[in-house]
C-alpha cells in the first residue's frame, strides 16, 4: 500500500506538467499590466477576431481616464499553443489610437502571459511636429484570476 502512494505521489508531478504540455494559451478573459492597465478581451471568433475594453492606468493627457473599446485579431490559421495577436485601443478620452502586438505565452506552470509591444500616436496640430507624436513601449499582461468574463465586462464599464 505505502509502496503505491509514494509511486502515485511519484507520478503526480509528471501528469501535471503533462496537462500544462498540453494546454493552450488563450486571449479571451480579463488582464492585468504592470502599470496597472486592465482589459477584457471577448471570445475569440473563428476567423480569429475579438473585440474587448480597456482601462488605462495611466495617460499622456490631463484628461479624466475612462474605459475605451478595444478590436482585435489573431493569428489562428492553425490554433496554435502560443498565439500572435495584434489589436487597437481607439480612446474615448483623447484623441489618441495604440495599437498592440503580441504573443500570447504559456508556461511551464500552466501561467499564461501576454507579451506586448505598442504605439501611442497622438494628435499634432500640423506636419511639423509629427516627429513627436508617436510614443513605443512595451507591456506584459498576466491573467486576472478568479472573475469571469461577465463580471469583469461589468466592472470594466462600470468605472
Ligand atoms: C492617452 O493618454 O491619450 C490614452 C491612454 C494611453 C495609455 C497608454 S497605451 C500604452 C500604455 N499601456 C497602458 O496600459 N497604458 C499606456
């Protein structure tokens, strides 16, 4: 009896790490970055776009933050385990667009993350200073655990 518990309790690493192996990374749910920023993205659809909400942490303005919609798309020509995504957050308070791409990860520890890089452009007034419109950065999501997607679409634009 002692000699099948200790070759279960053996096993039981293996078998998890097998599940994670297996398990895909998926977009849909709610995210967290490390400034802060919060966003829901809705149910993928088979031709691998989705839409969502966005809520910064912060902002280049002086303007009052408020929740802005998010339209996106990935890459899902073969449903990959580690998926390419790009989507555009068109603010509702400014008068700014940032697009974002990048890939959604799984680890080893069944963690998902989504790795991103981006461009805020904003409004100029003329030509002559388009050369100090574009902003470029990177952030890194992680999932925000326990709600779901109804609730976090609820407390989104509730805010
Ligand atoms: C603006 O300031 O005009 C709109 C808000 C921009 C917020 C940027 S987008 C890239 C970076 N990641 C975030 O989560 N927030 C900032």
């Amino acid at each position: 009896m002692g000699k099948v518990v200790f070759s279960l309790l053996l096993a039981l690493p293996l078998v998890t790490l097998g599940a994670s192996a297996d398990k895909k990374c998926v977009l849909s749910g709610s995210w967290r970055n490390e400034l802060g920023s919060n966003m829901t993205i809705s149910a993928v659809n088979a031709e691998g776009g989705f839409t969502g909400s966005y809520f910064t942490a912060v902002t280049a303005t002086n303007k009052r933050i408020l929740v802005s919609p998010l339209k996106g798309s990935q890459n899902s020509k073969s449903q990959r385990k580690q998926p390419t995504f790009g989507f555009t957050v068109s603010w509702t308070f400014s008068n700014s667009v940032t697009v974002f791409v990048g890939q959604c990860f799984m680890d080893d520890n069944g963690e998902e993350s989504l790795k991103t890089m981006w461009l805020l452009r904003q409004e100029v007034g003329s030509p002559f200073a388009d050369w100090k419109a574009t902003r470029v950065g990177t952030n890194v999501f992680t999932r925000i655990k326990g709600q779901n997607m109804r609730e976090s679409m609820r407390s989104d634009s509730a805010r």
